[in-house]
C-alpha cells in the first residue's frame, strides 16, 4: 500500500471555485458536490491529469475557514503539469496575476506560481525531460 496525501481546500463560495478551477485550469470534477441541507458544498473533489484535491466551503462551527487576504499562505499546491506557459495563460487571462514566471529554473524545469482567487498558492511545474524530479 502506498500512502496519499491529499490537500482538503475550504474556499468562500465552493460552487465559484468549482467553475473556476473547471475553467481555468482544467480542472475535471472527480466527486460531484455534495450539497449540505443549509446548501453549503460539504464535499467536492477535483483533479488536474490525476493530481486530485477535495474542497469545501466553510464551516466556521467546525473551525474550518478559507485563507486570509490579509496575511501570506502556510501551503502551496505543488502540480506537475505538461504545458506551463499555456496554463499561465489561461491564469492571467481569467484575471489572475502571476507571483513567478513562468520561467526556466534548473534542474526542476518550467516553473510559474500565482494565487487563485480563492487564496490558494499554486506552484506549477513542467519537468525538462529526463532530469529526475525530487
């Protein structure tokens, strides 16, 4: 058995985010939307080519909350993808500012990182062929 570490995401508005992630970064929805009786999303899983995170609106009572704007991220989400600039692309052009690149940093490959309206902080990663990733 092989151990999977699966990020848990709370946003503000589950169902923007979904269309957002859909849309933008290609995202396909691999859980439907699991909606609770007060029509809060209690459960949603996405993936980019396999790489899957679960989400949630929040739940305050439960201490679950989204990121401050006002303050820096604890965590990146850090996915490999097969076409950096192309995805930088849709990124910026649905609004989003990039914090890096894209760029070329060796040995790890094609690199880019932005924020995603939701407060999240995303490192793409498009590995040069043939040099073994960490």
């Amino acid at each position: 058995m092989t151990s999977e570490l699966v990020p848990y995401l709370c946003v503000a508005d589950a169902r923007t985010a979904i269309d957002w992630y859909v849309d933008v970064l290609g995202a396909d929805v691999v859980y439907d939307p699991i909606v609770m009786p007060d029509a809060r999303v209690g459960h949603v899983e996405l993936a980019i080519d396999g790489a899957r995170w679960m989400m949630a609106d929040p739940f305050p009572e439960m201490g679950v909350e989204p990121p401050s704007a006002d303050r820096g991220t604890a965590v990146s989400l850090h996915v490999t993808v097969p076409d950096v600039d192309g995805l930088c692309a849709a990124v910026t052009a649905a609004g989003t500012t990039l914090d890096r690149g894209p760029e070329d940093s060796p040995p790890a490959g094609r690199v880019a990182v932005f924020r995603d309206p939701f407060g999240h902080r995303w490192f793409l990663n498009q590995p040069v062929p043939g040099v073994t990733q960490a």
